[in-house]
C-alpha cells in the first residue's frame, strides 16, 4: 500500500524558484503546510552554479522603462508586456528583500549595491556576489525557508506522475529514491519549479539533474508547452565541458577575439553593431559561429572555437570580480586568464520556452502552477536577457505560490481513492521498471542519440530539413524509449531507474522542441533558421502551443500581449 503525505501546497523543486515559493506560500497564510519536493538536497539544485548575478534597477541612471524596454527587445518582441511590466517593478523589491534575508550583495566604495553590465541591457543593472550569485542567493532562500516548520521538505523525491481528480491536480506521486518506496503527496495545489532542460543537447552548462521533468509531467497530464522553439546558446563555454564561463567576464571588459587576434564583433556587421561584447546571446552566438564557418576559428581536441580575452582587465579587478572564472579557466581549460585568452563556444544554457502558465504562474490544469525555467509565463519571448532568469524565479516564484495558496482555500481535497490508485499505479510502474532486464534499448544509446540528432536539428543555425529529420529521429526514439533495459533492480538509491524516468521525460521534451522549431518559419531571437532569414511579424508574432497527445504532438497558438512598446527592428 502506498505511503500518503497531506499538505496544503505541494511545491516541487528546490532551486530558487521552488524555495522561494514555498517561504511566499507560508507567508501568505500562517496555517498553511507546505511540502517541498526534490530530486536532489535543494542546495544542489542547477541554481547554485548561476555565476554572473541578477537584475533588477538599482541607479538613479536607471528606470523601470528601461529595463522593461530592453526585456522586450531582447525577447525580440515575443514577451508579454503584461508580464514584463510587473516583473521589472518587482524586481528591485526581490533582490533588496533578499539582502535582508542575508544575501551578500557586492557593493560600491560608497556602500551602495554594486552592478554590472550584462549583455542586451543598455546600463549596469546587474546585482552580484562576486561571480558566485547562484550559491550565495540559493543558500540565503535555503537557510530562510528553515525558519518555518510548516515548509515540510521531501529530499531526494523524484516526482513521477501529477495526479488529478475530477479535472483538478490534487498531487504528486513520488519515489523516495533513498528507500525506492513511491509516496503518495496529496494537496490542493502545486506548483512546478524544476528548472530547464539544457540535458537534452550534448553541449551544455547545464547540471546532470536537468532533464525537463516539470515539463514532461505538466504535458503528461495535457497542459501545453509554450515557445518551446527557443532555445538559448550561451557564447562563452568551455569547449570540451560545456562549463559556463559567465557574462559578467564580457561584462567587466572582457573581449571576444578570433584566430588572428581580431575583436570580430565590431569589425564585421553581426546586428550586435556598437555593443560588441555586451550585445545579447542569441547574436553573439551566431557570430561566434560565423567567424568559425569563416575560417578564423581555433582548432582544438573538441572541435573549433574563438577566444575570451581578460589578460588586459588585470589581476586585481580580475580577482575582486571574477574570482570563480579564474578558477575554472585554471583548472579545466588548463590557462590562466591573467596572462592567455580562454578558449569558448556557443553552448546550450536555457530554456526560453516551458509549461505555459498566465501571469500568476496558473496552467490549464486547474490547481497546478509553475515558476523558474520549467515555466513560461512569457517574461522571456524568443530569447532571455542574462541575469533577468534568477530575479524571475524571486518573481514570479513569490506570484505564482501566492495564487496557489488562494486557490487552495477555496478548492477541496479530491477523492482520496482514486488518486491513491493513480499512485499505485506509478509505484507499479516503476517496480516494473526495475525488472526490466529484457529490454531491448540502452539508456546512454537513446540518450547519445537524442543529443546528437537535437544538435543536428535545433542548433545556433537551423533549416527545415534538418529540423523535420530531427522530429522524425525523436519520435523513433520516443518509440524505443519504451523497451529501455535497466540492469539494477535494488531498491536503494537506483540511479538507473532515475535515469530511465529522465530519460523518457526528455524524449518527450525534444520532441515538443523540434516540434515546436519546424513549424516557426522565420527567424526572430534564439530561433534562426537559415530558410527563413528575417522575422515575420505578419505570420509569426504569436506564441506556440504544444500538446502531447496519445495520437503524437499538436500545435496551436497563442497572441502575444503587446504594450506601449511598439514592435521593430531589432538592432544593437
Ligand atoms: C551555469 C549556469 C549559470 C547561470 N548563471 C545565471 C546568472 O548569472 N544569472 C541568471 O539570471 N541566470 C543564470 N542562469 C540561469 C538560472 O540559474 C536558472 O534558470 C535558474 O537558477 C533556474 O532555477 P529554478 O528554480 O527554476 O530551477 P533549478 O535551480 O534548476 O532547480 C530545479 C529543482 O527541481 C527539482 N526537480 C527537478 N525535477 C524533479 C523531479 N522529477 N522530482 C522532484 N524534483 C525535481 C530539482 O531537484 C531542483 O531542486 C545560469 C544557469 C546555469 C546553468
């Protein structure tokens, strides 16, 4: 018989989103009981390794406008000025409440908070703790969220099924991985917030814990996914890793230089025009491929990259602010950045799109919510500005636990039975799992096979040949993914049986992202496609919706919430 937990709200993920949700959600009732639901202990959440900081006005210099103003431009016109609007408001609020809360922001001689500059927005506006922003913001929300008791946390739970009754999430079946028992965690509502997808590509910065789980269980369960076409190239990864080396080093001055030393972003017309190194992802990683397909790459044992040059910054500043770069340039590209240029190339690091929820984080599932990078509640449109995704998290975290606690007053409790037989049914699903010696597929075959066929098909550049042969590849694999043999069939700590849960999760993940990619016929943010070169406002100024359906994925649309900023050309 399944083991039954009962809470008010069930939160699952414990990044910074999901924690910061769960201390809005006791906060906005005092008798309300929180679970907060993991995979893995929330300090080790993708959250931790955020390096370059989070935005938020801070300056006399600057406004809320501007900040509102350079989101929407860098969304290239496909986020929802609503959305926009509110989140920029909030933010300075999140990031000073966090400070109280203990969160070391850097500071200025003055005493004031210290920003930088970041890529897209027109002035500094980019709050920091050295280059270890993600630690210290997820161990301020982790150390604040143990001041209340009713936040019940359920560590090292994978969540493996949303169950609904009567139309309405009423929560989550989850196999304790540390026990191999599946748990039963009953509530009034949920909110999703276990980050992006970044795994489903072979070259990443993103940790091995982010498979898109959220976003499979949301459209498992028949909510779309929003925008999953956009997919964000970082331009500054290791070759080789894939470890990030942040924004904040092109924000502190670093440049970017090609085989023969030149600063190509200013020599050749790339639509970065006079920013340079500060122009936004989705354009420098193009023009990082560019130089590349031109010729002026650098060859190396993981293929052809340019160079990041901090030697000019010097040692003091390069310590005081980018202490981490140094050391991960050290330690896995083997130079020192005082002295040699580091190696990069454009990397997957974000999920634009996600589970599709309106403006207080609420999905079609009544019930269910979702916040953070599982989430698309349209901050981000075709391509997210750096260090606007941790304040969002703060954001709409705090938005969406609010409204989930409201509609949990007002929602009742379900029929216990039968979302109980929805969980036995998960804990026999993952007990045949276990057995599942005779399978016919490996896990790290499929997985193999997914990337490479995601880069082939949704990479920097992409064409509908290309991307249509990826649709098919995935949904074979989607198909062989089903026959998968696991080998280990104990019972504590399976990491086998975690994997093929992953596994699936990301199949169905890529298939709503090539999906999604083959049906945009234009180009406009992370989406290029060589095909159609320009945007098509006409045609294309709306949002994707996919289903995935028992019959295969469907597509529909949603509009765009325009504003006062009128959409343009978009240029640096
Ligand atoms: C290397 C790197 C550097 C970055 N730097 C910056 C930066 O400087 N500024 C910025 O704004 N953004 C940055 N980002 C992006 C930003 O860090 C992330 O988008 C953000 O932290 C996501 O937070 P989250 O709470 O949504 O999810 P995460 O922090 O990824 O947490 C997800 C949580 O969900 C849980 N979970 C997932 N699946 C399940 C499941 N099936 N069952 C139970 N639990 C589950 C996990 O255990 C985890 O606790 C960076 C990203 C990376 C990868």
């Amino acid at each position: 018989m399944t083991d039954v937990c009962r809470h008010d709200v069930i939160i699952v993920g414990g990044g910074a989103a999901g924690l910061r949700a769960a201390i809005a959600a006791v906060e906005a009732d005092p008798e309300i009981s929180v679970a907060l639901v993991s995979k893995v202990y929330p300090m080790r959440s993708h959250t931790v390794s955020a390096e370059g900081g989070a935005a938020a006005v801070a300056r006399d210099e600057d406004s809320l406008e501007m900040h509102g103003y350079d989101t929407v431009k860098g969304s290239d016109f496909l986020g929802d000025q609503n959305v926009i609007e509110y989140f920029v408001e909030e933010a300075p609020k999140e990031l000073t409440r966090l400070e109280h809360w203990g969160c070391p922001w850097s500071r200025n001689e003055d005493g004031s908070v210290a920003t930088r500059a970041f890529g897209g927005m027109t002035t500094k506006r980019t709050w920091y703790a050295t280059d270890k922003v993600g630690f210290h913001m997820l161990h301020t929300l982790f150390q604040h969220s143990m001041r209340f008791d009713r936040i019940v946390r359920y560590d090292e739970h994978f969540v493996t099924r949303l169950l609904v009754d009567d139309g309405n999430v009423r929560g989550v079946s989850a196999l304790d991985i540390r026990s191999g028992e599946v748990r039963a965690i009953l509530g009034r509502s949920v909110i999703l917030a276990t980050g992006g997808a970044g795994k489903i590509f072979p070259f990443t910065t993103n940790g091995r814990i982010k498979t898109g789980d959220g976003m499979a269980l949301a459209a498992a369960a028949g909510v779309p996914l929003k925008d999953m076409e956009f997919v964000q190239y970082h331009p500054t990864g290791l070759p080789g890793t894939g470890i990030l080396i942040t924004e904040a080093s092109r924000g502190e001055g670093g440049l970017l230089k090609n085989s023969e030393g030149d600063r190509f972003l200013v020599t050749y017309d790339y639509g970065v025009g006079k920013k340079a190194e500060l122009g936004p992802r989705d354009m420098i990683s193009r023009a990082v491929v560019q130089e590349i397909e031109a010729g002026r790459g650098i060859s190396g044992p993981y293929g052809e990259f340019v160079h990041l040059d901090l030697t000019h910054i010097g040692r003091e500043k390069l310590e005081a602010r980018l202490p981490f770069v140094l050391e991960l340039a050290r330690t896995y590209a083997g130079v020192d950045p005082l002295t040699e240029p580091i190696p990069i190339r454009p990397v997957v690091h974000y999920m634009m799109g996600g589970v599709d929820t309106d403006i207080d984080g609420a999905t079609s599932l009544p019930g269910l919510y979702a916040a953070g990078e599982t989430a698309c509640g349209s901050l981000n449109g075709a391509n997210r500005l750096g260090s606007n995704s941790l304040t969002e998290c703060l954001v709409f975290g705090a938005r969406a636990a609010q409204h989930a606690v409201l509609y949990s007053r007002g929602s009742s409790e379900g029929n216990e039975s039968a979302l109980l037989a929805q969980a036995e049914a998960e804990a026999a699903r993952v007990s045949a799992l276990r057995r599942h010696k005779k399978g016919s597929e490996k896990i790290s075959t499929i997985r193999r096979e997914l990337n490479t066929t995601m880069e082939e098909g949704c990479g920097v550049y992409r064409e509908q040949a290309s991307m249509l042969a990826t649709v098919q590849t995935v949904a074979s694999l989607q198909d062989r993914a089903s026959d998968l043999r696991v080998s280990d069939d104990s019972m504590v700590f399976n990491t086998e049986v975690i994997a093929a849960l992953e596994m699936k999760n990301m199949v169905d993940v890529a298939q709503a992202v090539s999906v999604s990619a083959a049906a945009r016929l234009e180009s406009r943010g992370a989406h290029t496609c060589r095909d159609f070169s320009s945007r098509d406002d006409e045609n294309f100024m709306h949002h994707t919706l996919c289903y995935l359906e028992a019959g295969g994925p469907r597509l529909d649309k949603k509009s765009v919430h325009l504003g006062h900023w009128e959409p343009e050309e978009r240029k640096y």
